[in-house]
C-alpha cells in the first residue's frame, strides 16, 4: 500500500527508576542516538511523531509541547499521538503512513516517559479514566482491573500460577544480555510465587516496574533507505483496532482487539499462516500472563495454548518462536510509550543481526511487534521484514 517505509536507525536510553535528565533531554538522547546510528542529521527529517502517555506522568500539562525541541521537531512538521500502552507502536504507525502518503520522505519517531515524577506513585495518574458513573463508585483501579482479566484467563484454561510465572522468570532472564534494562535478574518461578500479592493472583514479580526511558526511530522511504543504509528493516503491516471501554462488558479471556490489529496487518503483509510466517516476536508484556494473552490474540497459537509453548521453550531466545528475546517490560522496564517502541527497534536489531548477546539463534527474516493500553481495549500491531 502507498510507498514502502523502511526503519534505518534507532537510539535507546537505559530505563531507569528515577533518570536525572529531564523528559526533553531524554527524548534529545534517543533521538540523537537513532540519527547518528544511520549517518542521518536533523536537517535530513521531514517531521516528527511523538508518542507519550498522560501529561501527568512528567508533570507537565500541554506534554506534547513541551518535548517538541527535546524530540527535534522544532520548525518542522509535528504530531503527537497517545493510546495509552499501545502508544508506542502506534506512534510507529503514524510515521508509516505519512511517508507511505508520499507526503514526506523521512521521519523522526521518538517515544519518552518519566514515570517518576508523578507523586506519591503514577498509578493515580488512572484513577480518573472510569467512567464515572457506572465504574468509579466501585474504587477500580488498574491492578485491580488485570487481577480480574487474569483470574478469568486461568479459570477458564485451568492454569496454575506456576504456568504463567514462566514467562516473567523467561523474560527476567533475557533482560540480563540487554544493556539498557532497569531490572534485569536471574529470577526462578520459586521468586516470582513468593512475591508480595498485589492483588490475588497479580503479585510484585508478575508485573514490570515503573521507569524512565526513550527509544527512537528514523524511518525513510524506500529510495533514501538505499541510501543510508544496506540492511533496511522494512515496514510490511501496521493494524490497530479498539474494543469497548467498558471492562464488563469485554471478553476478559481473550483480547479480541489485538486478534483485529493483527488481521489488519497481516492481511497488509500478505501473512496467511501467521505461526509459521512471522519468525519472531514481541508481544506487549507489562504483566506475565498479557504476554500469553497477546500470542493467542497474535494468532501465534490457539487460544488458551500459548502456556504450554512456553512450558516447551518454544518462547525461548533459542526455540522456534522466540518472544521477547530483548527480556521486555517484565525484564528491560516500562516507560509506558518508550517500553512500546523498544519493541519494534529490537526487531530492527534483531532482523539486522546486532541485538549482541541477545541474538535470537534462528536466522529471522519476519517478526511482529504489538502493544496495548488506553482503556485497556486497544491493540496496535507492526509487522517488519527483510
């Protein structure tokens, strides 16, 4: 459809607790990172997409502004979007399709949260997106809300804790080999069961930590991607899709809006058997059990079996599928728009072949990056390939 889009460079700060750099300086850092990784200078961007998620996590109202010049969009063409945890391939999205419009030829993604400057803790930032009279009077908040998605999930499969505790102790693990990870440890499942509760069955090691970070991304079209760069990761699909607000009246056990995105995009890629045509992936992972829920709403497995291929290490750096090879937001942290992006810039590494030590073993040519948030409901996919 349209022009091809290629990613030519990325750029990513570590994730950290509490960064000393300010929101602009973080965005600044990424950004300049993914443009010196291509050879490419501002002067060479048409535009500028932000991605961020509420304006109260950097303590700031009008954000998007406010990390304009941090981003490098100053005198150019800009645009911020926000869908909550999807944001982060969403902004990808964005970028895509104002240079698959020939509307510009390169464009500079950028993705920034400072989680830590919200006070006592960020959680409150979402006390207020409940409706406010069907919802609110009951107190819900976020970690209430996944206790009830993922009790549900178990119930219906029958799973154990343990069965889902795997995924944290694998992508824990994996974060060990990534250089910009807040939290990487060597965890078991014995770790994880013995965690404080949160709230039954949701406890501290089945959920990623709150960060600071930013990655960025310099897309191009096709003719200056040839250019820059002999390894262009190109963008084959993009899907996004949104299901209703209302967590009642969801299908707690399977995220239907991802299943949607994922259509929207392989139908885009021309991926008819998405299980053997996608080589790698990574899936949005803020809560152990979301990693498993996506791969089934992926269409990487059927539903109700992404379990077991992880019981199988098939999920594995080095098994057929591998998922979260970078060690995702359980392992490398969640800054909630950033920790979407780095998604996609580890397919971009992984595709190219330099994610170092954390190369996946199968030679991949086709991988798939997905997020979600917003109200919980929406779900946005990116298919690259090579």
């Amino acid at each position: 459809m349209g022009n091809r889009v290629a990613i030519v460079g990325a750029g990513m700060t570590k994730f950290v607790r509490r960064a000393q750099e300010t929101g602009k300086e973080l965005a600044y850092l990424a950004a300049k990172m993914a443009l010196d990784s291509c050879g490419m200078n501002l002067d060479q961007i048409d535009a500028v997409v932000l991605g961020s998620a509420p304006d109260t996590f950097d303590g700031v109202h009008m954000k998007g502004e406010y990390l304009s010049d941090g981003a490098g969009a100053w005198g150019k063409p800009y645009m911020r979007c926000y869908v909550g945890g999807g944001t982060g391939v969403f902004a990808v999205i964005q970028g895509w399709y104002h240079i698959a419009s020939g509307i510009i030829d390169t464009c500079l993604v950028v993705c920034e949260e400072k989680m830590s400057s919200y006070q006592p803790h960020p959680q409150g930032a979402f006390l207020t997106i409940f409706d406010h009279t069907t919802e609110r009077p009951l107190k819900p908040n976020l970690l209430w809300i996944f206790a009830l998605e993922m009790n549900r999930y178990m119930q219906t499969y029958g799973l154990r804790k343990e069965d889902i505790a795997l995924v944290a102790v694998k992508n824990k693990n994996n974060a060990l080999d990534h250089p910009c990870a807040q939290i990487a440890s060597r965890v078991t499942v014995e770790d994880i069961l013995k965690s404080e509760v949160l709230a039954w069955p949701v406890q501290r090691l089945d959920v990623s930590p709150v960060s600071d970070g930013a990655v960025a991304l310099v897309l191009t079209n096709a003719s200056i991607a040839r250019r820059v760069t002999d390894k262009p990761v190109w963008i084959e699909g993009v899907g996004w899709c949104l299901d209703t607000a209302y967590w009642t009246n969801r299908d707690l056990c399977y995220p239907r809006y991802v299943e949607e995105a994922a259509r929207m995009a392989y139908k885009m890629a021309g991926i008819t058997d998405p299980r053997h045509q996608i080589h790698i992936a990574e899936p949005y992972d803020p809560f152990d059990y979301k990693e498993l829920h996506h791969l089934e709403g992926l269409m990487l497995c059927g539903r109700g079996e992404a379990p077991q291929l992880t019981v199988d290490g098939v999920t594995q750096r080095d098994g057929e599928l591998p998922v979260c090879p970078s060690g995702g937001l359980l392992g490398v942290g969640n800054p909630i728009a950033a920790a979407g992006l780095m998604k996609v810039a580890e397919l971009f590494w992984q595709l190219r072949g330099e994610a170092g030590k954390r190369q996946v073993a199968r030679k991949v040519k086709r991988g798939v990056a997905q997020a979600w948030g917003d109200l919980m409901q929406v779900g946005t996919v990116v298919v690259v390939g090579i």
